[in-house]
C-alpha cells in the first residue's frame, strides 16, 4: 500500500512538473516574440538604432542612459547617425583614453600619460561635433529638395503627413533617414508639432528651424503652404551658395587652427629625440610641470580663438 502511494505520488510529481516546464516555454517563447515585435517598433521610430547586429556592452549602456550624461550623449549620438549605443561609445571612449595614456606615458614622460588621457576625451568629443556638423551640413544641402518635393505633393493635393513620408522614401540619407523617423512617429500618434520638433532638436540649425516653423504653422492654422514653401526653396538655394563660398574661403584658417596645437605636441617629440630623457628632467620638477601646462592651455585657447574668429553666422 505504501508502495502504491510512492508510485502515485512520484507520477503526479513528474506530471505536474511536466506541465510547468511546458508553460516555462511557452512563456519564455512568448516573452521573446513579445521583446522582438518591440524591438521592431522601437527601431521604426528611432528610438533605438536599427541595424540587426548585436550589441556590446549592454549592461553599462543600460546604466549610462539612465544618467543625464548618458541621456545627452544619446541624444548627441542620434545626431551623428552613427550605428553606436551610448555604451559603446563610452567603452570606446575610455579604451581610447586608456590607450593614450600608456603611449604618452612611454614615448614621451610619466607626466604626459594624464595630458594624453584628457587629449582622449576632447577627440572624442571633437569627434561627435564633426560627425554632427557634417551630417547637419549634408542635411541643409538637401533642405532645398526637400521643401521643392513638400511644396510639389502639397500642391498635388496630398496632406503634408503623406508628403513627409514620400519625401522620406525619395531622399537619400540623412534626410530620408530623419524624414523616416518623422513619419514613423506620426504613425504612432505622436503629434507633427511634436515629430518636427524633435527633428530639429536632432539637427539644429537656422535653416531647418525656419522650415520646421513654416510647416507648424501652416499644418495648424492651414495656410497657403505652397506658396511659402516656394518662396523658402529660393531662399534656401541662395543660403546654401553662401555658405558653400564661406566655408571654401575660411578652410586655410580652418587648417590652421588644426596646425597651431599639432606644431605644439610634435615640438615635444622632436625635443626628446634630439636629446633622450630631456622630457622627463623637465617635467621632474613643479616649475617644469607647471609650464607645461600652461603651454597646453595656451594652445588650446590659441585653437578655440582661432574657431571663434572664422565662425560666420549666416
């Protein structure tokens, strides 16, 4: 009799633990189905970058988003158009830095490691600005497009949602691709005061700005959007010869500000070829150190002047 209620016992065991282990799939499946379809929308509407590859260090790029550093590089980031989450980047970054640090720190002396690791973190950050500024340049060259494509589909008689997204299809990156993520967030039921905002907080420039303007207004108060959009192509054409004659003439100052400070470092390794172990006596004392710095920053506010002088506003 005992045996008989171990048999029953250990079957309704193993059966009640077969029915749990095939709700745990089913739900593990579910789960996933679930994450993916979610990953999918996301990625339609910018929200995260679309690609397919896999990505590392999720951990710290999960903790780093939650901070306000993490939230601006995020949002810097999305402005370049890399295919880069805030993580990677940042790992990238340190690496980079960490890389630096030892070069300085070997070929030169144990006091440039530091100097070196901070050189780091300002190519970083030059680098996001140029990946930014030459994706919002490449941006402003096609708004003249733009506004002809939006103006032709408005005086079709299409609504300017509908011209969005045939701009979108179009235009090659990386207004097809900002254009994209507009229309996805309109197709979520996000408001186009709302979408067009965020594309130029995206992309922030004067000329984008003035269109994102006519468009508001005209989607709220239903204006003659094809006659404004008609006279901003025009405008827009003459800008961008503007700006293309200003930066051809200011790209001699532009290479020397990048001069100025790369004479400075290569000064450093021509003085401790000549004579070995000359850096390390020089920086072995404070006055040394102190001039060294000094000689740092100053090249560093001789670059930043030398930007601000040939920086044109048009």
């Amino acid at each position: 009799m005992n045996l008989q209620n171990l048999v029953t016992l250990t079957t309704g065991i193993t059966l009640l633990t077969c029915v749990l282990a095939v709700v745990g799939v089913h739900t593990y499946a579910t789960g996933r189905a679930e994450r993916a379809a979610l990953v999918e929308r996301l990625a339609h509407t910018g929200q995260i970058p679309a690609g397919g590859r896999a990505r590392r260090f999720r951990t710290l790029d999960r903790r780093l988003r939650r901070t306000r550093l993490g939230k601006k590089l995020e949002l810097r980031l999305a402005a370049t158009g890399l295919d880069v989450t805030p993580g990677e980047f940042f790992a990238y970054m340190l690496a980079t830095v960490a890389a630096l640090w030892l070069i300085g720190q070997a070929s030169l002396a144990p006091f440039f490691g530091p100097l070196a690791g901070l050189l780091g973190v300002g190519v970083a950050v030059q680098f996001l600005n140029w990946q930014r500024q030459k994706r919002i340049e490449k941006f402003i060259n096609q708004l003249p497009e733009l506004a002809r494509i939006l103006a032709n589909a408005t005086q079709a008689g299409l609504a300017l949602r509908t011209a969005i997204g045939m701009a979108a299809d179009e235009l090659e990156a990386p207004a097809g691709e900002e254009l994209g993520k507009v229309a996805d967030q309109l197709a979520i039921g996000q408001s186009m005061d709302e979408a067009l905002g965020d594309l130029a907080d995206r992309l922030p420039s004067r000329e984008l700005v003035v269109l994102v303007t006519t468009l508001v207004l005209s989607n709220r108060a239903g204006g003659q959007v094809v006659g404004a959009l008609r006279n901003l192509t025009e405008t827009l054409e003459e800008r961008k010869e503007t700006r293309r004659e200003i930066r051809t003439q200011l790209s001699q100052v532009t290479m020397t500000s990048y001069a100025v400070p790369a004479l400075g470092v290569g000064a450093l390794f021509l003085m401790n070829g000549v004579k070995d172990g000359a850096l390390d006596r020089m920086t072995g004392s404070p006055v040394g150190q102190a001039c060294v710095i000094i000689a740092f920053a100053l090249y560093a506010i001789g670059f930043v002047l030398i930007r601000r002088m040939s920086r044109i506003d048009v």
